[in-house]
C-alpha cells in the first residue's frame, strides 16, 4: 500500500502577521533551525520581506533565494543543502521550484502561493523548463503545510485566479480520460482520487451555474466564492499526490496544453490553456458520441461566463497551428490513454471539426 503524504495544515489567512504566526508555530512544532525562503522579486515587497524580518532571530539559519528561472538546471544548483525546511513564496513557478528543490534535497516544503493560477500550490508535481526550454512534469515533494494569504490573493489580477478556476474544471475531462482509460486500455485507475478530483471541480462548475441561472455577474462569483476555489485546488492536488500521479487532474485537455508549449512556447497562463483543451476535447468527445450535446454546451456556458478562453484567436492560432497541436498532442504523453486515442487525426477531418467548432456563430450564455 502507497504512502499518501497530505499537508498536516491548510490554513487561509487574512493578513501577514497571520501568515508569519503560523509559519512560526509550524517551525517550533517541527523543531526546524535552518530555514530558506524561495521566491520572486515580486512577492517581496508583499510579504516576503517581512517574513525575512520576523524569522530573523527566531531560527538558527535563513536565506532567500529569488528564482530568476524556473527550471530543473536552476533548482538543481540551488546551495539548500544545509537546510531542514524549505518556504516556497509566490505564484505558481516559484511554487514549483521550492516543491521540486525540496525533493531533490530531501527537505519539507511549506507552500505560501501569492497567487492561484493552478492547482500546483498543493500538489506532488512541478512543471519546470528542461532542455530547449520545453517544459515537464516532474514528481515533486507536497507540500507538509499550505498557508494561504487570502488577503494578497484577493488583489493578485484576476486573470491568475480564472486560470486557477481553469485548471481545476480541466478534471473534469481529466475524469472522463481515466473512465476511458480503465475501460478501453484496463488502465489501473486509482478511483478515489479520481472521485476527489473530479469532485473539487464539480463543486465549482455547478456553482458557476447556479450563478449563470440567477443572472449573478462573474465578479460576484469570483467574490463569494474564491475560499471555495483555494480548497478545491487544495483537494486538486491531494488527488494527485494519492494517486501518485498527475491522472486524475490531466488528461487530453493538458496534453492539448502541452502540445502549445512544445510546438509554440507558453501562449498564456497553464490554466487558460488547459480550459481551452477541456472546450476542445469536450466537442470532440460530444462528437464522438462519449457525451451528450447538453454535456458540450454547458462546458462551453460556464467557460464563457468566468471568462476563460474559447476562441483560437484567444491564443493567436491560426486553424493550421490548431491541427499541429492537436496531431502532436498524444506525443506529449504517449503513455497517456486519452479521448484523442480514439480520434481521426487526419488534417482533413481535423478542419471539418474546427470549422463546426469555431466557424459558427453560436448563442453566448449569460
């Protein structure tokens, strides 16, 4: 039986002195002395600094490490031999960088993100540049605690925190690759973590409806609801880290992610890009008869209303570069039984679905 590590503390907090406190009271009940903080230049001056000023003589050693490039080359020569707890602080690469840091390491890892573009901020996976500047999936250690400055998330832009929403509705069609999986390629399928991640996303994606029915604006949404998001992302991630696998939160919609990244670099934000996938393969899915129609246009009704993209020009595709990423895309993960395992990924057909996807105007949902 697998060894499941999940954070032993989840806390959403409402001011630094709050964040530092906890932070404290972590130190102290694990007996840590040598301390590094991993961050940006931007977080800095939003807590970081005064995390460095209150740990001062609270612990036996402290250093800050600012990432300048979030990739394996870089974690790799971060000097943090010597330490016995690691502090990621900032958004969602930084995040990885002090996940995957603290694994190569054998240090535990505290997760304080800034910002909630994906579900990464608690999870036992870093996405970091390799080689050619192409990004991977590598295993990484979850975080032993998460502290959660609301406070700063509620003025991080609002485009990171669609993103987060974005990844986490992508289990969604992640859920529905693991079904297909188990059923058409008897792949081993970890069904509670399954359940766990498609649930989280449930949650919000019936929520968004609830608001889209009572004609509620997305920024009343994003209002009353972001503590609902965070733990949801939290649960994200734990579904992961039972499944040891990035499985039940990725399917063909990341794989269409990962296609963009290899064929044309980042285009946006991971979050936005998976969405787009989820818009994508969930058609596809519809088309191939795996869904109902119904099941397609509420998708595309709630990726509408919080914002996310649905459109190639969102990303700057032409229907050409569209059918590359999608042909590439089960290359990505070969390993990786998804709904795209039972496409025509023929150029001809590929445009005739683009053209009914895209080439026709259809009704927006408010």
């Amino acid at each position: 039986m697998n060894k499941i590590n999940i954070p032993h503390k989840l806390r959403i907090l409402n001011s630094n002195e709050e964040v530092a406190n906890e932070l404290l009271k972590i130190i102290h009940e694990n007996n840590f002395s040598k301390v590094v903080l991993i961050t940006t230049k931007t977080p800095n001056y939003l807590i970081t600094n005064e995390l460095e000023v209150f740990l001062f003589d609270k612990v036996q050693k402290l250093k800050t490490f600012q990432v300048i490039n979030a990739s394996v080359s870089y974690a790799n020569a971060l000097p943090i031999t010597d330490f016995d707890l690691v502090i990621g602080v900032g958004g969602g690469k930084v995040i990885d960088s002090a996940k995957y840091a603290a694994h190569i390491n054998k240090i535990p890892v505290i997760s304080i993100p800034t910002t909630i573009s994906n579900d990464g901020i608690c999870s036992p996976v870093a996405v970091l540049k390799e080689k050619e500047n192409k990004y991977k999936s590598l295993g990484a250690t979850i975080p032993i605690a998460l502290l959660v400055p609301l406070h700063l998330i509620e003025k991080s832009d609002e485009e990171s925190i669609i993103s987060g929403i974005g990844d986490l509705l992508s289990n969604l069609s992640a859920a529905e690759d693991c079904r297909l999986a188990l059923t058409e390629n008897n792949e081993k399928i970890d069904d509670y973590a399954v359940i766990l991640a498609e649930q989280a996303a449930r949650n919000i994606f019936s929520e968004i409806k609830n608001y889209i029915l009572q004609g509620k604006s997305k920024e009343k949404f994003l209002k009353e609801n972001l503590k609902e998001i965070i733990n949801s992302l939290i649960l994200s991630g734990i579904a992961m880290e039972i499944a040891k696998s990035s499985r039940p939160a990725s399917g063909a919609e990341h794989l269409i992610s990962h296609a963009m990244d290899e064929l044309y670099g980042p285009l946006r934000q991971h979050g936005l890009q998976v969405a787009f996938g989820m818009y994508l393969v969930s058609f596809l899915r519809s088309e191939l008869g795996y869904i109902k129609e119904n099941d397609f246009e509420e998708v595309r009704a709630v990726l509408r209303f919080t914002g996310l993209p649905t459109t190639m020009s969102s990303f700057g595709l032409s229907k050409e570069k569209l059918i590359e990423i999608i042909q590439h895309a089960p290359k990505t993960r070969p390993e990786r039984f998804t709904i795209l395992n039972k496409m025509n990924m023929d150029r001809d057909y590929l445009s005739e679905v683009i053209d009914k996807l895209f080439g026709v105007k259809v009704t927006v949902y408010t």
